[in-house]
C-alpha cells in the first residue's frame, strides 16, 4: 500500500505475500534506530569507524531509489503523496527529495500499520460487522 499510494507504484507485498525487501531493510534500521536514538553520539562513533557503515544506508538507497523512478516515471502523472509533498518545493537539493522520500516511506509504512491493526481489533471485537458486507464487492 506504501508504494500505491505514494509513489504510484506496487511492491506487490500483497500478491506475493512477503514483504519488499527495501520495507524489510527499512524495518531492520528503524529498530537498530530506536535502540541508538538516545545516544546519537554513539551512532556518530559507530559510523565514523573503519568498516562500519551508515544503518540507515539501505533504507536511504531505497529511498533514492524510489525517488528516481518517480522522477522518470511517475512525476505529475497522478495523484500520489509524493507528488503532494514536492508540490510548489522547485528548489530542494537532491538530498531533501531522498529524505522527504524517505520520511514518506517511514510515515506511510507506520500508518498503514497502525490502520491494519485497528482495523484487525475493530473486526474481532464486532464479529456482527464482517457479516454486512458478506458478498459485498467494489
């Protein structure tokens, strides 16, 4: 859904039945993340040390990654979030695009989560509403 609606393109999580690996690499950083949020002088230390690369790499390259095939693919081509956030913005850098993307990217994957499990909670403690709509379709 992420991708859907945000950049007007599928990770086919939902056909597939397995996560995208750029939202699986988001996952892993977000949570190394959380653990160094309250000492950012360590993530400083960490990064700055031979062989130890940036956390938050893969998700900044698939960001950018998204970003680009926007760009070529997608720009002024419907309505999407990313199109929304970059509306009236000519004069960002390369670098706040990726991270404007990439802040989408952890917003939307953290909505759609919080949605799913309420919507989850809302079915199982109402079993009489899943039966409304039986037989119902768009």
């Amino acid at each position: 859904m992420v991708g859907d609606v945000g950049y007007s393109k599928s990770y086919n999580c939902l056909n597939s039945g397995s996560l995208h690996q750029g939202i699986l690499d988001l996952e892993k950083s977000l949570a190394k993340a959380v653990i160094l949020w309250p000492l950012p002088w360590l993530v400083r230390i960490i990064n700055s040390l031979p062989g130890m690369s940036n956390p938050m790499q893969a998700p900044i390259d698939f960001a950018a990654s998204n970003l680009g095939e926007w760009k070529v693919f997608k720009r002024n081509k419907g309505p999407d979030i990313l199109s929304c956030v970059f509306q009236g913005k000519s004069d960002l850098t390369y670098e706040e695009e990726v991270e404007d993307s990439m802040m989408l990217q952890i917003a939307a994957s953290n909505t759609t989560l919080a949605a799913l499990t309420f919507a989850m909670y809302y079915l199982s403690v109402n079993p009489e509403f899943p039966r409304q709509f039986k037989g119902f379709h768009c």
